[in-house]
C-alpha cells in the first residue's frame, strides 16, 4: 500500500521541537548502545555514537506500529490511534508550558492525560513491556492490548501533586529522551539485576516520582500526594489504595508553578533522564548530553537528599477528600487515596492523624533545606497565607537554634 506511513516516531516530531531554540533544526543526537558492524573486508566496528539529526531521523523505527497480516499492512494505529491524541497532547504541553487558571484548563487537563500515558507506552521499551506482562509475541496482538490499556496511570496521576518546575534561569536545559515521561525511585537503581529491561520503577510505589520534561524549560514532576506528606518512608512502599482506571478528581488550583531550579538541580534531572533511557538521548547541545561529567553527585539514593524534587510543601492542603453532589441529587464522594464511603478504610482517622504529624514535621524540614531558593506557587487562594506560615516558623527555628548555641557556649 504505497501511502502507508512506515517510519514511526515513538518520541513525536512537535514534542521533539520543544526542545530546539529558535533557529536551531538538529540534536546532538547519542547513541548509547551503538551497533557493532562488519565492513566488506570483514572489519569489525561499531557506529559512531555521537550524531546531529533533525527530528524527522530522531526517536523513530520502521513499522513500529504498523498492523500486518501476510503482505497487506495498515498504519491505522499511527493515523487514528496516535494521531488524535498527539493533536490533542500538543496543545496540552502547550498550555501547561504556561500554566495558570484561565479558560482552557480543564481541557488542557482531559487531553494531557491520555497523551502522557500514550507515551509511556509507545515507546519500544514500553512495548516490549507489555509484551513482557502478557508473555505474547504477536505484535498485532501487543498493540491492540496497548490500546486498552494504555490510560493505566492516569488514575495516580490524577491524585498526585503536580508542579512544573522551570530552567529560565539556567544555563543547562532539559534534554529529551527515548522515555519522555520517566520514572524515578530513589531505590530503583538502573540496570539493577532484580529489575531487568523491560521492567522499571513502579509507579504504585510511594517513592516513585514522574518526570515528563515539556521544553527546553519546563519540566512536570508528580509525587504521590503520601509521600509529599510524609518524605521520610520508605520509597518501595506501596501507596495506599494504588490502583488503575479508576474515577478520579483533581483540582486545577493545586498545580505549582514559577520554581526556578538552579543548575545543578537541572542537571540532576538530566542525570535521572539519561540513566532512565533505553538507547537515545538528545540535546540542543553536546555538554547537555552528559550531565554525569558536570553534577555534584551522582549516586542514585542521594540525588535528591534536599529534597528538590518535592513540590512546596506549605502549599499542599491537607484535604481528606471530596464530595461531588449532582444536580439531580445524587452524590459521589472518595478520601484523598480515591477510598470510596463503602470502602473500610475510607477516611481513617488513624492514618489521617499519623500523615498530619509527619506532615507538619515534613513542611519545617522542607522549608530548611530549601530556604534561599525559589519556591513555587498554587494557584490557590492563601498563597500569603501560607508564605506567613513558613516565614515565622523558619524564623522560629532558626532563634531556638541560636538559643540552643548560646546555651550550649555558655555549658548551660
């Protein structure tokens, strides 16, 4: 069939372009895993790592998503799967790139969601992952079951705190990946032998943080609403009611933005970015592609050991659910860990009770490693309520420190 589309993009062409400045047509494009070949004389040696291509030869493999059977062959996936949802998703990213509460948001929202997880599944990792769960080889019948079951991660997403973090004032920017929309748990380490390809962090696991960069920068970075309340438990842990294509609600006022991260911190999530990727990395430029060679530290667990990854805390409501009562009477309601009323443990006040202790210990703790640095902001309405808040206790800490000194100076 001579229109059918062959070259398939996992990572599209418009996303890539987000990360090329004004006037600029081609990555640097690396290779992480370059292939050995054999000349005509029988020489051995491998391809050239390092390439400059242009989006339309970046992140993209023939018939990827191409439905055979004998010699007849459709791209209906690419044209009528991927292809709404890409339209949709462009405009999304772009309304997120400068998020604020205008008209636009909720469907920004509805059209973000499904492109994200269409690209955490799309990917040829996130194929021979599903191959992986579903032991079939068949590649028809593996992207039919993709399109089931690709909105999986939405129902988390949806109930976790979002920020979009900015790189304007650095001189390194984020990078784009093979994987855009990547997982990081401080105790899942890359290439570790109990988490073989095509396996990855587990997004049920309390620890587990989604990175999705959405321009040179700009990056969305979700964190389970448990963990925001309390960093210190164990990352491996599971989150409390994980589950997938579930009914979730999700409040626009809660979305953080307007932190400035510095550039190491940019360069720790280009770290996280490059480590998480199967075989493609590209960057505007060629130091961007290596972030190893630059950042303060390279250890996995200690990544993020000033919590840099963690959204304003002062700014996160410590809400035990909603209640949604429709115009013909009827109502729906579940706890913040999308627990429904017929649920045991829906609202239980003892957990409610230990997250509100750690969680005010979390905010304090926070505040002091992050003091000095730009902070993000909701689009809630007590924004200088909450700035108040953390002030006076930060202002507190630090006279009950001094207090401390003076005591101990003086062998009191």
């Amino acid at each position: 069939m001579p229109n059918v589309t062959r070259r398939n993009h996992f990572v599209p062409q418009w996303y890539q372009r987000r990360f090329l400045p004004a006037g600029v047509t081609h990555f640097f494009y690396l290779d992480l895993k370059p292939d050995t070949v054999v000349s005509p004389g029988g020489k051995k040696y491998q391809r050239r790592a390092l390439l400059r291509r242009g989006p339309p030869r970046c992140f993209c493999v023939d018939d990827l998503y191409s439905i055979k059977l004998g010699s007849w062959s459709t791209d209906a996936i690419e044209r009528q799967f991927f292809g709404p949802i890409d339209a949709r998703g462009e405009k999304a990213v772009c309304f997120f790139l400068n998020y604020g509460m205008r008209n636009g948001a909720h469907e920004a929202l509805k059209s973000m969601m499904p492109y994200m997880s269409a690209q955490r599944f799309r990917t040829r990792r996130g194929l021979d992952y599903l191959r992986h769960v579903t032991n079939v080889r068949n590649p028809n019948v593996v992207l039919a079951f993709m399109q089931r079951v690709f909105q999986a991660n939405g129902t988390m997403w949806t109930e976790g705190v979002w920020e979009i973090v900015r790189a304007r004032q650095s001189s390194t920017k984020f990078i784009v990946t093979d994987e855009p929309v990547t997982l990081y748990n401080a105790r899942v380490f890359p290439l570790s032998p109990s988490i073989p390809y095509p396996l990855d962090a587990d997004l049920s696991e309390l620890g587990t943080r989604t990175i999705f960069p959405l321009s040179l920068d700009a990056c969305l970075i979700i964190t389970h609403l448990q963990f925001v309340r309390d960093p210190w438990r164990n990352p491996r842990q599971s989150r409390t009611n994980a589950r997938s294509f579930a009914t979730a609600m999700f409040d626009l006022r809660d979305i953080q933005t307007d932190r400035e991260l510095e550039e190491d911190e940019v360069l720790r999530i280009n770290f996280i970015l490059k480590k998480r990727a199967t075989r493609y990395v590209a960057a505007a430029e060629e130091q961007w592609l290596y972030p190893e060679k630059f950042v303060s530290v390279t250890h996995w667990s200690k990544l993020e050991e000033d919590w840099f990854l963690l959204p304003n805390l002062y700014k996160v409501d410590f809400l035990g659910g909603v209640i949604v009562r429709y115009k013909d009477g009827s109502s729906w309601a579940v706890d913040e860990y999308g627990r429904s009323p017929r649920h045991p443990d829906y609202q239980d006040k003892s957990q409610q009770d230990r997250e509100w202790a750690a969680a005010q210990k979390a905010k304090l703790a926070w505040a002091v490693k992050r003091e000095g640095r730009s902070l993000a902001r909701s689009h809630g309405d007590f924004n200088d309520v909450e700035d108040k808040i953390m002030r006076e206790e930060l202002a507190e800490y630090h006279a009950d420190r001094d207090r401390k000194k003076s005591r101990r100076a003086f062998g009191g």
